[in-house]
C-alpha cells in the first residue's frame, strides 16, 4: 500500500499586527508551507480560529481568515487546494483538527521561534501521538529541494519572552502528570473561550 499523501499546515501566530515580528514570521511560514504544499501537490490547510487579528476597521477576524488574504497578497504558484477550517484556536487544537479532518495523512507543519516555537510544536505532536513533522520554513524548503529568494527571520527578545512562558506552562503540565487533558490544553480552552 502506499504511503498516504501529506497535508501541510503553517501554525500561524497570533494576533498579528502589520510590520511587526509576529506578521514577518507568519509571511515567512506561509510562504514556505505554500511552496511545500505546490511542490508536493498537498493541500495548504488553514486552521487558525482564534478571532484576534484587527481588519483595521475594527473587526476582528480569525488567523485563517489573516492567513488567506495574507497569500491572495503574496502572488505565490497556484495551489493544489486552499482549505480553510475555522476551529482550533491553539496549536494542539491545529494539529488535532486536522489530524481528524484528514486521518491517516501526515501532517507537515511549519512554525517559528514562538507561538509556536518548533520544539514546542514537536511536543504537542508527541503528546498527542500525531504522525506531523515539524519544520522551520528554511528547514523545509532544503528539505524539499525548493529553490527561494526566502531569508530566514531571527528571533528577537519578544519571541524569547512568550515562549519562555510557554515552556513554563508546558511544565506545569508535565508535573500534574494528566496526559489526557493536560494544563496547557485546559489554559488554552479557557483563554480562547473568553477571546471576542
């Protein structure tokens, strides 16, 4: 039997305001996971439901939304296939989502150094037992042998400072010993349960 096709999932990070850190590095994973995805002929998958990204009219839309007009902006190869879900508000819920909407696929992730870093992404996979692979965009691009103008961003004191809190979350959560429904997922739920 052959191995099943991938999936490619950008872990999007936000809220993202323009010309910051946070939106040059998600510029930076969903060029990368686009030129994977058109290279492999695999969907790009969209799952970032949180609502926090300002449209700068006041409404607040959700990452997969950001994430679309993000690459309608960018004049990238033609997909595949575009799919945007509208669920997961953390990147255990991401990997989740898609992992159920797409079974038995791989996942092929792309992340950053924060929200999320890709050690931590790894850790989600691992605590959820989840086929993924996780990159950062210039590891998958040489991975893949895709030939980019693309420069890897570096992350400053911000990136350092969020996922230092992370980590020290994920700790938490590895103390109280509950894998089913660890801390950080619980947090998580919480937190997104009261974003508008």
């Amino acid at each position: 039997m052959a191995d099943p096709d991938p999936v490619i999932l950008p872990l999007f990070r936000a809220p993202v305001r323009k010309q910051n850190t946070a939106y040059r590095d998600n510029l930076a994973r969903l060029e990368a996971a686009a030129r994977v995805a058109d290279t492999l002929s695999a969907p790009l998958v969209l799952a970032e439901g949180w609502k926090s990204n300002d449209r700068g009219d006041g409404i607040l839309v959700d990452g997969t939304d950001t994430a679309q007009a993000m690459l309608d902006d960018m004049g990238l190869p033609k997909l595949a296939e575009v799919i945007r879900l509208h669920v997961s508000c953390c990147t255990w819920q991401e990997f989740a989502t898609v992992h159920e909407r797409f079974p038995g696929r791989p996942i092929i992730a792309l992340a950053g150094s924060a929200c999320p870093s890709v050690r931590r992404a790894r850790r989600v996979c691992r605590i959820q037992g989840l086929d993924a692979q996780v990159y950062a965009p210039c590891e998958a691009l040489e991975l893949f042998e895709i030939k980019s103008g693309f420069k890897a961003l570096r992350g400053g004191y911000a990136d350092a400072f969020h996922e230092g809190i992370n980590w020290l979350v994920h700790g938490i959560s590895s103390m109280e010993r509950r894998w089913e429904d660890p801390f950080e997922f619980r947090l998580a739920r919480r937190l997104r349960n009261r974003a508008p």
